[in-house]
C-alpha cells in the first residue's frame, strides 16, 4: 500500500471523521493506521491521543486486532517516557469499549428467536435435522453465532494488553488490574481453558521478569519491592478464588505452589493480611478436594496468626476461629494402617513426597497428624474458648470412654453445628469419625454386637452406609472384626500379633483411651481363661447335688443381703458427692484457666510494650546510623576533593588513590608511588606464575598415580556390585512369581466357591428378564392401540381438508369460467355495438350525400309561389294560410327580431361509450326531400334506441294540440337560450309554446354550450306524437313540423 498523504495527525483525525460520517469506516482506519504506522516525530501530542481514541472505537467495531496491536506498541513508545496516564487511559477505553460490545451481543444471543409462521408448529425440519445430529439447542447455536465472535476477540485483547504491560514498572498497577479483569472474565462466561492458558501466561511473565538480562534497567520490575510483592500475591490469591469456583484444582494447587515459590523466591517478609487470606484459601481448598488432615493444619496456622498479629481481636472472633479449627480437628479421619504401594512398586515413595509438599505449602517443618494436630489443640486451649456444646464434643470424643451414649452426648454439639453455615460441612466427616470411635470402644468391651442394635447406637446413618463405613475401617484400619451377615451380628476377634496392627502405627489414634495396648490384651485373655476354668469346675462338680447348691446361694445371699441394701441405699449419696467433687473440680478448672488467660493477656501486653520500646530503639540506632554515615561521606568528599590534582595522571588502574589518608597525602612524591606500585605488581605476578606452574606439575603427577592405583580397585568393586544385582534380581523374580502364583490359587480357590451360586443366578436372571419381556409386551400393545387410534383420527381430518380444498379449487374454478364467458359476451356486445356504430355513421354520409344532391337540383328547378304567412313572436317560422308553419329566414328584415328559443345537445361518447351521439349523426329518415309535411302523413322510421327520449302523444288537453315533453321541468327552464352564435334549436307544441328536454339522470339529453356552437345544431320534426331529429345549419335545410306547418328552404 503506499505512503499516506496524511501525515499530519490532525488532517488524517479530520478525514477519517468525514469517511465515518459517509459509513466508510474501513478507509478511516486505514488512514489513522497509516499515520501511527509511519509516524516519523517521536514525541508525544495531545491530538495524538484522541486520534487513537477515534482509532480503538474503529479497530473495536471492525474487530481489528491486529492493527491495534502495531499501532498501540508505537503509541507506547512515543508516550511511556512523558506520558503514560494517555497510554493508560488508550488501553482502559479498549477493554472497555470490548466488555460493553460483548455484553450487547450476550444479550442479544439470548433475545434471538427464530420466526415462527405457525406457533402451533414449533419444531420446523431444519430444527429436527439440527437437533439429531448435534446436542446444541437453538440458543447456543445462537451464542456460537453472535457471541463467540466477540468472546474471541476480548480474549485476544487481553492477551495483548498483558504482553504490552509485563516489563515496564509504571504500568504494573493497570498490568494488574488487566489480569484482574481477566480472570472475572474467565469466571463469567464459564471459559476454563482460556483461564488455564491465563495462568500459564502469567506465570511465564513472572519467570522473565526473574530472568531479565538486564535488572537495574529505569523502568525495569523489581521483585523485591514491597509493593510489587503485594500486587504479585494479591493478583495469584484472585487467581485462587476463580480456579476454586471454577472447579479446576489441579490448577489451584498449581497457584499454591506459585504463591509459595513466589515468596521464597523473593524473600517476602510476613505481611498479616496477606498470610492470612493465604491461609484462609488454602483451608478452603484442601476441604474441597478431601484433605481434611491439611485443611485442619491451615486452620491451626490461620488461628495462631490471628491470636499473634492480629490487634483488637475480640474474644466472639477468636472464639469463631477456634470453633472451625476444633470442628476440622476432630472430624479428621482415621488414618490407613500403612501407606498402601502403587503399581510399580515404589513403596508409597510418591505418596510420601507429596505430604511433604502439602505440609511445604503450609510451612510446616514434618508431615502432620491427627495426634498432633490434637496435641495443639490442647497446648494451645482451644476447647476453652469455644462454646460449651464444642468443648463437650471434644470431651466426649478424645476424652470420655462411653459407646453406649456416644451418639446422645454428641447430639446436641451437631445440632449447634447446623445452625452455622460455615460448621455445617464438617457434620457429614463427624459421622465418620463417630462411627469408628464407637466401633473401637465396643471392641474393647464385647464380643460380638447384634448388627440392629449396632445401628441403634448410630441412627444418624443408614444401614447400608453403616456397613460400608465398618468394612472401610477394617480394611483402613486393619481391625481383628468380623460381619456375620448369617447371624447378622459383628464379632470382635482376639487382639494377636497378626491383628494388633491398628495400636503400631505410631499412636494416631486420638486418644488413649480408644487405644488396646499390653494390660487390655492381657485383661482379656484372663477374662477368657477365668471363663474356661468356670466351666472346667462346673465339669469336675457334676455329683453335687442341685438342692445343696440352691441353699449354699439362699446362705450367702442372706449373709451378704444387709450389706448389699446399704450399698445400694448410699449409692445415691455417692453419686451427688461425686457430682459435687465435679462441679468443684470444674470450677476450679475455670478459675486456673482465666488465670491463666491473664497471665497470657499480660504477657501479650508486656511483650507488645518491649517490641515498642525496642522499635522505639532501633529508630533511634537507625538516626545514629544515619548521621554517622552522613559525616563518613562528608569526609569523603573532602578526601576525593584533596586528591583531584591526581586524576589528569595516567596511573595505572591497580593504584587506590582512596587508600591515601590525608597524612600520607601531605609528603608523599607521585613518582616513588607510582615506581614502588609498579614493582610490587610485577614482583606479585612472578610469584604467581611460579607458584601456578609448580602447582600444575605437581597436579599432573598426583592425578596419574591417583589413576593407576585406582583401576584394580575398581575392577575389584564392580564383581560383587554384579553378583549381588543378580542374586537381588532373581530374588526379587521369584518372590513376584510365589506372589502371582498364590494370588492365582486363591482366586481360582474363590471361583470355585461362587460357581456354585451360577444356577441360582441363571435362573433369577430368567425371572426378571421374563417379568420385563412380559411388561414391555404390555406396554407395546397399548402403545400400537394408540398409535392406531391416532392415526385414524389423524386420517379422517386430513381426509375432510382434501375435500373442503377440492370443493374450494372446483368452486374457484367455475367462477373463473363464468368471468371469462361475461367477458366474451361483453367484448361480443361492444363489437356488435361497433358494427352497427359504423354502419350507421356510413349510411348518414350516403343520406347526407344524396341530400346535398337534392337541395342542389331542387335550387336549380323552378320555385314556387310562397303563400303568405303570419309571422309569429318566433323568429324562424311562420304561418301559412292554411294554419301551417313555414320557416322563415332569419336574414330577411321584414319581421321583427325576437329572442331564440332553443337547445343544443352535445356528444355523449367520451363520457359513456354505450350513448348514441348526435353531433355528426343524420336522421334515418330516407324520405327527407318533400315540400310538405303534414301530421296525417306516413310516420317515420325511428331507430328503437330513442325511444325512451320521444315526445310522448297527450290529446287530453292543453295549448299544443296535444304534444308535450316527457319530462317535466319549470317554464323559465324551458325557455333558456343555449349555445353560442344564435345557432340554437327549439322544440315547440302547437301553441308555439317553448318545451325544453329534460336535463334528467334518466334520458341521454345534455347541454353543452361549447358543442352547441359549433353549427352542428339539430331541429325536431314533430309528428303524431313524436319527434325526430335532423341537422340544420350552414346547408341551409331546415326542419319541417307536420300539422299544417311548411318548410322554406332558400
């Protein structure tokens, strides 16, 4: 691409404005690319930040990454030296801009629903296919399609924002803050391995940071500072809390080891918060993943740094504290009798290295255990700060020997502990340990227990996870217990040496009282003998006879029955005495151990007072230090100005000037100090290589003696080291074959004692497999019967729908011929109309024709005498002598001029095609040319169509004879004037009385003043109850009224 034309920031800033206004967004980027990209000034400008403001809001909506990372490396060079707020400032506006665009298209994933035509059919065939070939739903592919593009792209800004950040210690607090939002980001949308490839990211950066080449760089990090030290621990503590809610432990454990690593590494000093949220979540995350033996050692940790460091710590938060730690302590399980060997045969030696890495994490110097971890709890008094039901929970269960009564002593303490969120998670392990102190401390009183009443001493658990817990103790713990599931019974065996295995693994049993040690095992084998020896004696005592031994019991009964009473009269008394000797005892207890609390208090106090005074002294001691050092340097500054004249002297690198003292400096000559310099080097350098090659001879031979003596040795140390190899081999070959060889016996051994069970199993196999055949065969009938019934109803309406759509297709069709028919018969109609049109428009022209023919030869013949008339108030006629009506010529001057009277009618064919015109149209009269017309002559042809528009006969009266207007209308109407040119027409009765048309919707009569001027006109020829219509005008033919009206033609 070539060299932008905008170099300037703000041309290029004003061009890429306009190109957005225009929705060119891409030509807008590239112009403020080009521009960062070559930017040839290296300084830092305020147009330069909003130009790369306006240039993030387009690489965001673009999604383009790429161009953000060159152009933000750039802006980072120009601003970190002047100006880092900007970049700051640049890179928040970026992620922000990201999160907000994500959360859009989140939201808009989730509101995304397909158009659904018919809700009635929900599922379409592309959702099916869709559903059975892949498990997504309609929103997740909605997520993968809108979502998981913006998801991407904030991932791979984070990255880049990190890499941007990692070495500069300017920007380490936003560096921080950047991780930060990442792993929130991981968290919300569920991203595990993004958070893994987080993790490992931030772990590389730290290793660099540790490896840099060049650590004293200006703006290089520092490990050892105190404040990047907070930011590292606190960023790894989030980091944490995300892998725990997250579920990923592998990679908390991994942070753990970080944290650790971290702070030996970089020889944190103890900061109290910090180790406390340490300890806080590393408890949580050993209780999470089953480490209850180190989830309780981080509680005992945690507390002791609270009771130490903590100031104004209340007695209610410390004895929260120690609630949780006595609750994690004691609900700890027993441990296995022995490390049980992997696989390979390594002897439990990657089980022993991971306990020492756990206890490593927790800065503990051994492995701990639950002995020990009981033991701090004593030595540190715990029991006596927390409430009364826990002390009593610790007393019963390390302390008290009373299985009988375990579970209603320990009732109420389990009660207290539900009503606390965070005691509650220990109750289920607290079962646990229940159940096996209960065991243990029967096993030392009974020899066998009913399995039901068993059950009744621990009725928190069901029976089948009762059982399950006892076998687990027998195989964890190597107990001499039996479970008779025919008798339904547990039997304790004898304590021998090949079952006493549960007292030898270094007494991590909680108390000793839960112990069988030397004195039980013989108590128990003389409770055996006296047994055995009572029935020996019942066996030598048979000739006795029963009578005697009855009075020998009546004897002693009596003799001893007034002791026996008082016995039991004052056993009373001994109770309430030994209750008081109790109280007293425990009274005394708490008096010695607020005693004891104080001492405590006031040594605490007493310790805080000398670590003050002796803060206090050590400012002091640093003041001294400081002035001190302050006169060293003043004086050495005197020195170094003293020996100045020296420094434009070439003298060798090996001579100290700053070893001079001001003495010395007085009367020293530079010559003597420079030659006696230069032979005390050259004299040392001598010596060294005659020492260095003495050395190397002596060295020389002292190596090759050593070689050859040492062979035969060596040849004589490898022959054994082989032959016992060997022999350990084989030995090691055979054992393994004498075990694989017995482990096969027994198992062949085991087969042939469960073969026997094969038929039994067969045939309950068969049972059920029968009873199922059965209920499917079952089921499957009444699903076909519905399947059937369904589709029957399914068929008959689909049955009716293909009818009532046959019998609206058949419908539809009929109507569309009927259409088609009308049409024709209209377009036949208008053809016919045509024809008739034309030829009567032909046959006018032939009768205008012969008319104008005839007007001709008649003009040319002879004329003859006109009668004389009486002229009328009309100013066209006339009145012959025998009462008929002539016209008169209007250019005549003999009669007098009297208004017209008069209608034109214009076309009708633009405004209804169907309206005959008279415009242009001669009568269909053919015997037009004769010299009178009178009433009683043959009657004219008339077309049919005028019918309805003829003057109708009334001879009932009135003073036209007889001839009036169909219509009716007034008499000022009758008589307007119409047309234009004095061309008018008028219809007359016989009166001479003026009757217009009637001008109604019903009759096809119009006026029309423009068409009536055109000389066009027409007359009427009345004649017996009639009218007929013909032109007159300019060739000079006039109409003739019958009833003794003439014509006069000229």
């Amino acid at each position: 691409m070539p060299p932008s034309q905008y170099h300037k920031p703000e041309t290029a800033l004003t061009k890429a404005r306009e190109l957005i206004k225009c929705d060119k967004k891409s030509n807008a980027l590239e112009i403020l690319y080009e521009v960062m990209r070559v930017r040839r000034a290296k300084q830092w400008q305020k147009v330069l930040e909003e130009l790369m403001m306006l240039f993030v809001e387009l690489c965001v909506e673009l999604r383009k990454n790429v161009h953000f990372r060159k152009a933000i490396y750039q802006y980072k060079n120009m601003s970190v030296m002047e100006n880092t707020v900007s970049l700051e400032q640049v890179i928040r506006y970026y992620l922000d801009q990201i999160k907000s665009r994500t959360e859009e298209a989140q939201e808009v994933s989730k509101s995304a629903i397909m158009d659904i035509e018919d809700l009635d059919i929900l599922e379409t065939p592309e959702s099916l296919m869709l559903n059975a070939v892949s498990k997504e739903g309609t929103q997740d592919r909605s997520a993968r399609t809108i979502l998981m593009p913006w998801l991407k792209f904030l991932w791979d800004s984070y990255r880049l924002v990190l890499d941007l950040l990692r070495s500069n210690s300017k920007l380490e607090k936003l560096y921080h803050e950047v991780a930060h939002d990442a792993y929130n980001f991981c968290l919300k949308y569920g991203r595990k391995t993004e958070f893994k490839k987080l993790c490992e990211l931030i772990r590389q950066h730290t290793q660099k940071v540790q490896n840099q080449l060049q650590p004293n760089a200006p703006n290089a990090i520092n490990l050892n500072n105190p404040e990047t030290q907070t930011l590292h621990l606190e960023t790894r503590l989030r980091q944490l809390d995300c892998a725990m809610e997250l579920d990923m432990y592998n990679e908390a454990f991994k942070t753990v080891e970080d944290i650790w690593s971290f702070m030996m590494i970089s020889r944190i000093h103890a900061i109290p918060s910090l180790m406390t949220n340490y300890y806080s979540k590393a408890a949580e995350l050993f209780r999470r993943c089953g480490c209850h033996l180190y989830h309780a050692a981080a509680l005992h940790k945690l507390y002791t740094l609270y009771r130490d460091q903590k100031k104004n710590l209340t007695r209610e938060e410390l004895s929260d504290l120690g609630s949780r730690v006595l609750c994690a302590t004691v609900s700890i399980p027993f441990p296995n009798a022995k490390v049980n060997a992997d696989k390979f045969l390594l002897s439990g030696e990657y089980t022993v290295m991971k306990q020492k890495t756990l206890a490593a994490l927790l800065g503990l110097i051994q492995v701990p255990s639950r002995q020990s971890l009981i033991r701090d709890l004593v030595r540190h008094k715990i029991h006596t700060i927390v409430p009364s039901d826990l002390s009593k929970l610790y007393q019963v269960l390390e302390a008290d020997f009373q299985p009988l009564k375990l579970w209603e002593l320990v009732q109420p303490a389990l009660d207290f502990m539900s009503n606390f969120p965070d005691l509650q998670v220990y109750i289920t392990q607290l079962h646990d340990v229940i159940v096996a102190k209960t065991l243990l401390q029967l096993s030392q009183v009974y020899q066998s227990l009913n399995f039901e009443e068993f059950v009744k001493l621990c009725p928190f658990m069901e029976p089948i996870r009762l059982e399950r817990s006892v076998i687990e103790l027998i195989h964890n713990l190597e107990l001499p217990i039996r479970v008779n599931h025919l008798q339904q019974a547990i039997f304790f065996d004898k304590f021998t040496d090949l079952g006493i295995s549960q007292c030898e693994y270094g007494g991590q049993l909680v108390s000793q009282s839960t112990h069988v040690n030397d004195p039980d095992k013989l108590s128990r084998q003389l409770t055996m003998f006296a047994q055995v020896m009572q029935q020996v004696t019942d066996i030598l005592e048979v000739g006795q006879s029963l009578a005697s031994c009855r009075r020998a019991l009546v004897h002693d009964y009596r003799k001893n029955e007034q002791a026996l009473r008082n016995e039991l009269l004052n056993r009373r008394c001994l109770i309430e005495a030994r209750k008081e000797e109790i109280e007293t005892y425990q009274s005394k207890r708490d008096q010695y151990y607020s005693i004891v609390e104080a001492r405590r208090q006031a040594e605490q106090e007493r310790l805080l007072k000398a670590e003050e005074t002796n803060l206090a002294n050590e400012a002091i001691q640093r003041e001294l230090m400081k002035t001190q050092d302050e006169k060293a340097r003043l004086k050495l500054r005197m020195a170094r100005t003293s020996l100045k004249m020296f420094l434009d002297l070439k003298i060798d690198a090996k001579l100290d000037l700053r070893e001079l003292t001001e003495e010395q400096l007085e009367n020293f000559d530079a010559d003597k100090l420079i030659n006696k310099q230069k032979q005390e080097v050259k004299k040392k350098r001598k010596e060294l290589a005659e020492k260095a090659k003495t050395m190397a001879k002596k060295l020389d031979y002292y190596t090759r003696a050593c070689r050859i003596e040492e062979i035969p040795l060596l040849q004589a140390n490898i022959e054994p080291e082989a032959i016992e190899s060997r022999e350990l081999f084989e030995q090691s070959t055979r054992e393994i074959e004498e075990h694989s060889k017995a482990e096969h016996a027994r198992q062949l051994k085991e087969r042939n004692r469960l073969i026997r069970m094969k038929p039994d199993v067969q045939r309950l196999v068969a049972q059920l497999k029968e009873a199922r055949d059965n209920r499917y065969k079952a089921k499957l009938a009444e699903w076909e019967a519905l399947c059937d019934q369904t589709r029957s109803e399914r068929l008959a309406e689909r049955r009716a729908k293909q009818e009532a759509e046959a019998e609206a297709h058949r419908r539809a069709t009929e109507e569309a011929i009927e259409r088609e028919k009308q049409k024709q018969r209209e377009l036949a109609a208008e053809a016919e109309r045509e024809k008739r049109e034309q030829e009567a428009k032909e046959a006018a022209e032939r009768e205008a024709a012969q008319r104008e023919e005839e007007s001709k030869a008649w003009i040319r013949g002879e004329v003859k005498k006109e009668e004389p008339v009486t002229v009328s108030a009309f100013s066209r006629y006339r009145q012959s002598e025998g009462g008929g009506m002539a016209f008169r010529d209007l250019r005549r001057d003999d009669t007098p001029k009297q208004p017209d009277f008069g209608r034109s009618w214009g076309s009708k064919r633009d405004r209804n095609p169907h309206t005959v015109s008279f415009d242009n149209t001669p009568s269909y009269r053919n015997d037009h040319p004769q010299d009178t017309w009178s009433r009683s002559g043959p009657r004219k042809t008339v077309p049919p169509e005028f019918d309805s528009f003829l003057y109708e006969d009334d001879s009932g009266g009135g003073s036209g004879g007889g001839w009036t207007h169909v219509g009716s209308r007034k008499e000022s109407e009758r008589t307007k004037p119409l047309g234009r040119g004095g061309a008018s027409v008028g219809v007359f009765n016989r009166g001479f009385k003026s009757s217009d048309a009637d001008t109604d919707n019903s009759t096809p009569w119009r006026r029309e003043g423009p068409k009536a001027a055109t000389g066009n006109s027409h007359a009427f020829e009345m004649r017996g109850g009639g009218i007929m219509k013909k032109p007159f005008g300019s060739s000079g033919i006039s109409s003739r009224f019958s009833g003794g009206l003439s014509e006069d033609r000229k």
